[in-house]
C-alpha cells in the first residue's frame, strides 16, 4: 500500500494536518495575550512577551539539527507521532499555568517537542513524491502550516467566548487524540539499515562525522543555509507580530487584529504555494534550476510588501500587503525542502534541514525579542521595513551562486564529489 500513488498523496495530507495542528498550537499564544494577561500580570509588559514567544525559538533553533539527525537514522514514522503527541499534551498543561514561570518553562518543552516535526515530516513527504510531484507535495503540507497560523489567529476569539486556560486544552486534547490515529495510518517509506527489508526501501546509516564533514564542505548548502536565515526573519516577523502591528496601525482590538492578520497571510500563502509548487515542478522538467528561479520570484514579491506593510496606515494598504507577502513567502516556502533535495541526498536530508531549522529559527529567536523592544517604544512598522534589505539580499545570493546538476541528488554522487 505505502508504495502506491494514492497512498503517497494521503501522507501529504495526513502530515498537513499535523503541521495545521504545529503551528495552531504555537500561534494561538500570540493573539491571546491580552486575555492571558489579566490574570498574569507579567505579559502585560511587552518585553515580557517577547521573551516567552522567543523562547520557544531558541530552544527550537538549537534542537533541530539533532532532531534532523534522529530522522535521518531512525524511523521518522515515530519520531512525527512522538513529537505531536508530546507539544499537544504541553497544550493542554498551558492551560492549567498560573505564573509567568511556569508558561516560560512549557513554552521551551514546546520548542523542544516541536523542533521534532519539520526534518522528519518534510523528509517523509521527500521520500514517497519525487521530482514531478515534490513541489506540489511539499506545498501542499505548507497549506497546513499556513491554515495553523489562520487558526491560531482565533485565539483571542475563542478565549473570549470561553476562556484562554479551556482554548489551550481543547486544542491540547485535539492534538492527543490524532497522534493516536496517526500511529495507526502512517507508515515509514523506507527502513534504515535493515538486513531484511526489501532493497528498494533500505537506506544504509552513514557515519555522522563522515555525513557531516561532506554536507558542510558543500559550499551551496552554506548558500541554502543563509538563504534559509535571511528570510526567516520577516517570516517570524510575520507570524509573531504581525497582528500586534494591524491593531496598532488600524487601532482595532487583537479580537479583529488577530484573524485579519492570519487570515491574509495564510490565505495568500496558500495561493503562493501552489502556484510555486506546480510552476517549480513544470519548470525543473525543462531547466535545474526551475526552482530556484520559482523560490527568487517569491522573494521578490515579498521585498515591497514588507515596506508597505511597515509603514502603511490605511487597511488597505496593510491588508494588501500582507496578502502580496504571503504570495511572495509561498512560492518560497514550496520550494526550500525540493531545493535541498538537488544538493543533498535522502540519507543526509532531515539532518540538512534540522540545520537549515537552526539557522532559520535563530533567526526567527532574534527578531521576535527585537521587535518586542522595538514595539515597546512603538517603532514595530519600522522593524518590518528594514527586514526588505535582508531579503534583497537573500534574493541576490540565491540568484547568483545556486546552481544545481541534478533533480534528486543520490548517495553516490554526492560523496563522490
């Protein structure tokens, strides 16, 4: 069954359902700090909650390329299910928190729990949809993603109509329940090292000092890697303060804020992806570097939306660039994953990616606890118009230096470079 096509399409789905559940869980706090805050005083101070959203960050970054580790030699099946079942228990337990502290200490566990899913889940998609259908697949677990940060938008909506500590344990107790379907239904594509699996689904372990020193002698992972960084910091930007900076642009309150904020974003997302997925699949058929054009087309459309969003004051200005981003951060969200893929071999992918996290998030970690200085002096639009100069630079690196000769890069050429 797992070698079908149909099967290969339910894993997308399935696994786009565990990133939906991902990043609602992780957003969803950022909408709701005013409801959190009445009864924990210490998330009235800006600064305060940029501390406890870039926490998580940092813990993230640093585990990632461990975690990319643990998917390239163990079985990324278990290492999905694990990783939702634990964030989604600490979900439910934020809940019951009652102090600054305690948030703070399973706001990091969630890092930890988190940093699991994207090496192992990105991989596993890798492995059953290859060149044809890669951008597409990857895309369209994208959209889960994108649809978690929508979700997540509702939290103060939600926490309005009941109350923050019950939001965090219904979305808790969602998670618990579908990592116990998903144990059931997804199945590992390939077996590491196993004498007696059958050959076209073995992978062999390779040395991790070897796998290492060749992925980092690669000068264009060192390419990916910056590449990765640069725009991760307007796309954290994005997903932590973006519906900060409509309510105080528009001044409207967070429960109009939050989902006009995630909603643009995510639904223009969604239009990026796949567009980028199906236009970087058609387009690699005729030229290698399809993708790596359809990834650079998306950063450019995001340079002049980070402008206007940062310094606009209208709701159309706002509301239209943030749609404009997202379209422009689809295109380059389908395609990191099958860029790497023309680099780096199946064996050395989740650990790839696990740094490509690293570097993606620490990024991510800085300019979370940056903007929260700088919205606590209410410089927040500026912070975001800054961040186009960063992206133009990531847009000329990819340009100039990515050149890829193959479609799906094997063991064998790649150690034999």
């Amino acid at each position: 069954m797992k070698n079908s096509r149909w099967y290969a399409w339910l894993v997308v789905g399935l696994l786009s359902i565990v990133a939906l559940l991902n990043y609602l869980d992780r957003q969803v706090l950022s909408t709701m700090r005013e409801s959190i805050a009445v009864d924990i005083e210490a998330l009235q101070n800006m600064e305060n909650f940029g501390m406890l959203m870039a926490v998580f960050l940092w813990i993230y970054a640093f585990l990632s390329p461990v975690a990319g580790g643990f998917a390239d030699r163990f079985s990324r099946k278990w290492i999905i299910v694990g990783s939702l079942g634990v964030w989604s228990a600490i979900t439910l337990g934020m809940g019951y928190c009652t102090s600054f502290e305690q948030m703070l200490v399973l706001r990091a566990l969630m890092g930890v729990s988190e940093a699991l899913y994207i090496p192992a889940g990105l991989a596993l998609i890798t492995e059953y949809h290859t060149g044809k259908t890669r951008s597409l697949a990857t895309g369209i677990h994208m959209i889960g993603l994108y649809l978690g940060q929508a979700l997540g938008g509702f939290g103060a909506t939600v926490a309005h109509h009941l109350s923050w500590q019950e939001t965090f344990h219904w979305f808790g107790i969602i998670g618990v329940v579908y990592a116990v379907v998903l144990s059931l239904v997804l199945m590992d594509k390939r077996t590491v090292s196993t004498k007696n699996a059958p050959a076209d689904t073995v992978v062999a372990k390779v040395p991790v000092k070897i796998g290492l020193r060749r992925l980092f002698t690669t000068p264009a992972f060192w390419v990916i890697l910056v590449m990765f960084a640069a725009p991760s910091l307007p796309g954290w930007a994005v997903r932590n303060w973006l519906p900060t900076l409509f309510a105080e642009n528009l001044g409207i309150d967070m429960m109009q804020a939050g989902p006009m904020s995630t909603i643009s974003i995510a639904a223009s997302s969604l239009i990026g992806v796949l567009i980028g997925g199906v236009l970087s699949d058609k387009w690699v058929m005729k030229n290698l570097r399809g993708r790596v054009y359809t990834s650079a087309i998306g950063l450019a459309l995001t340079i002049p939306a980070l402008i206007l969003v940062g310094t606009g004051s209208t709701a159309l200005a706002i509301v239209g660039a943030a749609l404009f981003f997202g379209i422009g951060y689809g295109l380059f969200d389908a395609n990191n994953m099958p860029i790497l893929c023309q680099f780096v071999p199946d064996s050395l992918r989740s650990t790839a990616y696990g740094f490509m996290n690293f570097v993606g998030v620490l990024a991510g970690a800085v300019v979370t606890q940056v903007l929260g200085a700088w919205a606590q002096e209410g410089h927040l639009g500026i912070g975001f118009a800054v961040l186009a100069g960063v992206v133009l630079f990531a847009l000329i690196l990819q340009i100039v230096f990515l050149r890829p000769k193959a479609i799906d890069m094997t063991n064998q050429e790649f150690y034999q470079k």
